[in-house]
C-alpha cells in the first residue's frame, strides 16, 4: 500500500493510502459473486420456473442472442451503475473499505465511471485480467489503464477518518441557511473545502482563502456580487449551509 497525494483545486495535497491490489481483488470477487447470484436466480427463473428453454427454440441464434442479452443486461453494467450511484463504490468495494475518486480532488463524473467501465473490456477481461494487473503493478498509484484515462485512483478509507466525521459542524437550533445551492456538492468537496480553509487560516493565506471563495461560488454557479459576506464569512456559512440541508451536524 502507497501513499497517494491528491491535488485539489486549490493547489494542495492531501494524501489517502491507495488500495492495495489485493484488496481490489478481493472486492472484484464480491461483486463477481453478486453478479453471479443474479445469474442464478434468473436462470431459476425463467428457465425453470417460466420454461423459457422451450421458447428460445423457436427462435433463430441472432434472437436468443438479444433475450440472452437483455436478461442479463444488470450484470454487464453492475459496475457503472454502482459505481455512479455510490460515490465511487460497488458493494465490493464498499465492503472492502475502497473507492473511487478524482485524483484532482473532487468527485469523479459519470463520464469517469464511464471511462473506466469501458476500459474493463480490456484491464479486466481481455488475457485474463493480465493488463490490468499488470497495470497496476507497474503503475505509480496502482492505477489500471481505466484508472489512467479517466485520472482516477482507488484509495483505501480504513486509514482515514470518516468524512462525515471531519466536516461536522455545530449548528444552532434556529440556524437558517441561506445557500440551498450546496446540496450539488458532496461529502468529498466539502471535507477538502474545510481542510483547505483551515489550513490557510492558520497561517492567514488570504490568496488561497480568496482561490477558495471564487471556486466555490464557480461550481454553486453564484454570481459574485449576490454574495453579501466576507470570503471568510461566506465559506463558513457554504460548510454550516451543507451541514444543514445532510443532517451532518447529527
């Protein structure tokens, strides 16, 4: 297991321990099972319980091709649709305490996930899984070739503290937020938001605090001038305002 520095935006790095390719096998077993389980029930399914045997029979190849297919379209993107839906994991992953993220920092796309689904025709199944393995062997971040096209990484969060742990903040029983627009940013970009902040406050860098500010109101899509706080004061309501609206404070 190595250390992964990731960049952020803000031009600081943050360092998470890479998922060690064993672990990533591990998780790539889990979910083969999963997949597998679902490949059985269908079978049970609707071979045994429907019959469907009989009926494929009296179509041509091309035909049982397209129902094969759709039947078992779930398990072809199990791991896009996962992977999209939870922030970077599969339940093997999640198992495994492993995920996906952006080595710039901020959470992965779709168009990541999708990069790196489509790289599995070759990382995973093409020679056996051999190229990916190698790829991540030879690699700096044990990264496969998906991981690479897409500027990914996988890390491993048994070392680190929870994210929800490290942007919690105290609120008051009448806190009012006043940024619903925080809700478009997820757990990952606020921990760095926080960790950023409190780094530059510390040593009073204001250049960061204000690359920060302007970042922030760039991605909420907040016209400069609405904002009526300090750059200070409106990245501390941006992290009371998330609390708010996830519940994180609880």
């Amino acid at each position: 297991m190595s250390l992964i520095a990731i960049n952020t935006s803000q031009n600081v790095n943050i360092n998470f321990n890479t998922a060690s390719i064993g672990e990533r096998i591990v998780a790539f077993v889990v979910d083969v099972l999963i997949k597998a389980a679902y490949v059985l029930v269908m079978y049970f399914l609707f071979f045994r319980l429907f019959n469907l045997g009989q009926l494929l029979d009296q179509f041509d190849n091309w035909s049982r091709m397209a129902i094969i297919i759709i039947i078992t379209f779930p398990i072809h993107i199990y791991t896009l649709v996962c992977e999209s839906l939870m922030e970077g994991q599969t339940f093997g992953k999640k198992l495994m305490k492993i995920k996906v993220v952006k080595i710039d920092g901020f959470q992965a796309s779709f168009g990541d996930y999708l990069m790196r689904w489509f790289f599995r025709l070759i990382d995973v199944f093409s020679n056996s899984g051999i190229i990916g393995l190698v790829s991540m062997i030879v690699s700096k971040n044990n990264q496969r070739l998906g991981d690479i096209a897409s500027g990914t990484a996988v890390i491993s969060l048994k070392s680190q503290v929870n994210i929800s742990h490290t942007i919690l903040e105290n609120l008051k029983e009448d806190y009012k937020p006043v940024f619903p627009q925080v809700i478009a940013l997820s757990d990952n970009d606020i921990r760095i938001i926080k960790e950023n902040y409190q780094k530059a406050l510390k040593i009073d860098d204001r250049q960061v605090i204000s690359k920060l500010s302007n970042k922030i109101k760039e991605i909420l899509k907040l016209e400069p001038d609405s904002v009526k706080f300090t750059e200070r004061q409106f990245i501390n309501v941006i992290i009371k305002d998330y609390n708010f609206y996830t519940g994180k404070d609880h």
